[in-house]
C-alpha cells in the first residue's frame, strides 16, 4: 500500500496543468496549450499597444545546466528593452472558467532581489490580460529599499473605471516586507486561489514562501474577466538570476501538499517526458 507522502506526491503530479522544468532549453515540458517562449514588446508608437515575437532573446534568457534546485534553471542575465517580456500563453495552460475556477503556482527562485535587479518593479510571474491591476494574479519585488515581496490577486476593471491602487487600504496584496533573499539561496515561492470569476464575495488567496503561508486574501469579488486569446502567463518580467520548477495547476493546493513541494523539489519532475 502507497504511504502517505506517495499518494500526495501522486494528487499533485496530477493537478498540474503546466510545467516548466528548464533542465535542458526555455520551453515548457508539459501543458494543454502552446509549450513555445513567445516575447512581448510596448509598441514602438501606439500607446498601450503591444508588438508579439515567437521565441525569445538567448543573450537574456538561457538554462543553467546543473545550477537548478534539481537539474537545469532559467537564467536571467538582463532587461528586456522596450519594457519586453517573454510569456506562455495562457489558453490551454491554466483552469481559468467563467463562471468559478481555482489554481496554483509555484516555482523556485534563486536571486537578490535588492542588489540584482535594476528595474523598479520585478514579477517572477504576472498572469493577466490587460495588466497587472486589471485581473492580475502575480508575484513582484517591488521599489522599496530593500525590497519587499507581494502578492497580488487584483480583479478586472469594468470599461472607464479605475483600477486599484497598489498603495490603497483596500489593495488586495499580501506583503513580505523587507524580504531579505540573497544569491546563491533558493527560495519555493506559491500562489494559490480558490473561487475565482464567481460573481460572489467568496475569492480566496493565499501565498506561501518556503513552505510557510504569509498571509491571505479573502470575503472579495474577485474575478480575472480573461480573454484566454490574449491572456498570458508571464514569466521573469524585469527579472535577474534563477528560477526553476514553475508550475500551474489546475485547483488550489492545500497546505501538506504545498509543504511537500517544498520539502521535495524533485517531486515534478519528469512530467510532459
């Protein structure tokens, strides 16, 4: 009979949707849509306005054979001009349904957040459409000195409305102040949520940073409003250094199974091989 540890590891490996191991090149090793790196750029002259490129820019984005929390990692050596970002796209690749829906995140990353990064913002992932306070669920180091982690789980925005700012009382974010990461250390970071796009005062998130829930999100309205065409999953927006093991599932973790992703960073691996 299967323990315990076993049957867990069997429920996540098979909530996952899509994985990204980054042992061997920048694509991902499983995942109901298009695997391929594809890059976004601003519009050289329309505001608001996007430029789309399949692949991406090796001089920036390259695996780090043997470097990973297990295997292989994404290195990020630079920025991106023209605020340019690399991304999966989102169709296929996560559970989002009108209507209520629920998922997770979590990878492994591998920086300084305060000395290393050089832009004001950095968000190892931001999943969105129209951006990251209008139906944004992500995770950035933010401009403080030092830095502070966040998590935010930010609704769409009707037409004409405004979104809401980051600095106000009612901001659905959760922080880690003065986060302190450094080089060289890995850190398992996960986004999880629950009753998404219902419609209802009932959304739930939570953010866990090694194993550890920092804090949650809950009793809000809170709902993405995606157009899957044009929603994506983006990864290392502004971001230098490591990550690794990045993956989204198809429902909520729950707390053993996330201590188990991070107690067992081998515990994907293999999937989509």
């Amino acid at each position: 009979m299967a323990g315990a540890s076993e049957v867990d590891t069997a429920a996540v490996r098979k909530a996952v949707m899509f994985y990204a191991s980054f042992d061997d090149a920048v694509h991902a090793d499983l995942g109901g849509g298009e695997l391929a790196v594809r890059t976004r750029f601003n519009h050289p002259t329309e505001a608001g306005q996007f430029v789309f490129e399949q692949g991406f820019d090796a001089k920036v984005f390259r695996i780090a054979r043997g470097r990973g929390v297990q295997g292989g990692a994404l290195e990020v050596v630079d920025v991106l001009p023209n605020n340019g970002r690399i991304f999966f796209p989102a169709r296929g690749n996560i559970a989002f349904k009108k209507g209520g829906w629920s998922g997770a995140v979590s990878m492994w990353v591998n920086t300084d957040p305060t000395v290393l990064i050089k832009s004001r913002f950095c968000d190892p992932v931001q999943i969105t459409q129209k951006g990251a306070n209008n139906g944004g669920i992500w995770f950035d180091f933010n401009d403080a000195k030092p830095r502070d982690m966040r998590m935010g789980f930010f609704p769409a925005v009707p037409a004409g409305q405004p979104t809401i700012k980051e600095e106000a009382p009612n901001a659905p974010l959760i922080r880690v102040p003065r986060v302190g990461f450094k080089a060289g250390e890995w850190h398992h970071v996960v986004l999880n949520w629950k009753n998404c796009d219902t419609g209802q005062a009932d959304a739930h998130a939570t953010f866990y940073v090694d194993g550890l829930l920092i804090g949650d999100i809950k009793e809000r309205d809170i709902g993405m409003d995606w157009d899957m065409d044009k929603a994506g999953i983006y990864v290392a927006v502004n971001y230098i250094g490591l990550l690794d093991e990045f993956a989204v599932f198809n429902r909520s973790l729950t707390t053993s199974e996330i201590a188990l992703l991070h107690r067992q960073p081998t515990a994907l691996g293999g999937l989509g091989k």
